[in-house]
C-alpha cells in the first residue's frame, strides 16, 4: 500500500494557541464554545495560520461573537472570499451567555479566546477563557514562581 504524504493539515487538535493571555491575565474559569465558520475558513484553520494574539469575545444582540480573530484568506483556489478579520458567532446555550455577560458586567472580568481547535468529530472548537488582568507586580510573581519551579526541579533531579 502507498504511504499518504503529509499534507500540513490539522485533523483534530490545536488550530491556534493564545500563548500570551495565560501571561496576562488569570484565568478563572474556561467554557468551551462551537464556532460558526464557512468552508475556506475551515480550510485555512486546518492549514494552522489563524492568529488569537488581539482577540477578543463579546456579547452583541443576546448572542457571543468571536471579535478581531485573524484568520488568513484559503489560496487554494476557492472563489468565495472572507473578511480575515469578521466578527464570527459562538455557539453557546443561553444560560452559558447570560452567565457569562454577567460576570464580564459585574466583575469586570474579560472574555479571553485561549485556542482553537478540532475536536474528534472535525467540529472547530473554541476555548474561552473567563479572565481577570494582571498587573505588572502579578507578572513579574508568576515568572519568579515559574523559574523557581523549574530551578527547584533541576535541584531534586540533580540530587537523584
């Protein structure tokens, strides 16, 4: 039987990773929200060139839209054409929404995309994450605790 080449794409797993936003805010909560997308958005996210860094989610006429989320034009010769950057909807139930607008009212928290990804069934997933924003202080406490966990684990290593 003929070997399948590898064609770069993502069947199931991480699409696009937030890498920053566990740095600059504390996650308190995480909510796993559908994505509404089209067929050459799909595409392109399999290919893995979607970009979470200036994301952000938000409530707009009682629904969650998924707001400045870039995710580039599909070159493989398909004629409908995307915005990269349109406010694409988020597939949550009702109580989910209205739990989570509330906290973002209330308690000034952020709605935070963590990644994107593929579940096992191919369905385009995102990860919310429901944050409150660190300051500087909190940030420079949390490299310190990082290097120290790493440091402490180079030690005990170390001593067999």
């Amino acid at each position: 039987m003929a070997e399948r080449k590898k064609t770069g794409l993502i069947a199931h797993g991480v699409a696009a990773q937030n890498r920053k936003a566990r740095f600059n805010y504390t996650i308190k909560e995480t909510v796993e929200a559908g994505l509404v997308l089209r067929g050459p958005e799909v595409k392109s996210l399999r290919l893995g060139r979607a970009t979470l860094s200036e994301a952000w989610a938000g409530e707009r006429d009682g629904e969650m839209f998924l707001f400045n989320a870039y995710i580039p034009e599909y070159q493989g010769g398909v004629l409908s054409r995307f915005e990269p950057r349109a406010p694409r909807k988020l597939l949550l139930r009702r109580k989910q929404i209205s739990e989570l607008t509330g906290a973002v009212t209330r308690e000034g928290a952020t709605l935070v995309p963590l990644q994107i990804h593929f579940n096992e069934r191919g369905r385009a997933k995102v990860l919310l994450g429901l944050a409150e924003g660190r300051k500087k202080a909190d940030k420079r406490a949390a490299v310190a605790a990082r290097d120290w966990q790493r440091d402490r684990a180079r030690l005990m290593r170390a001593k067999g």
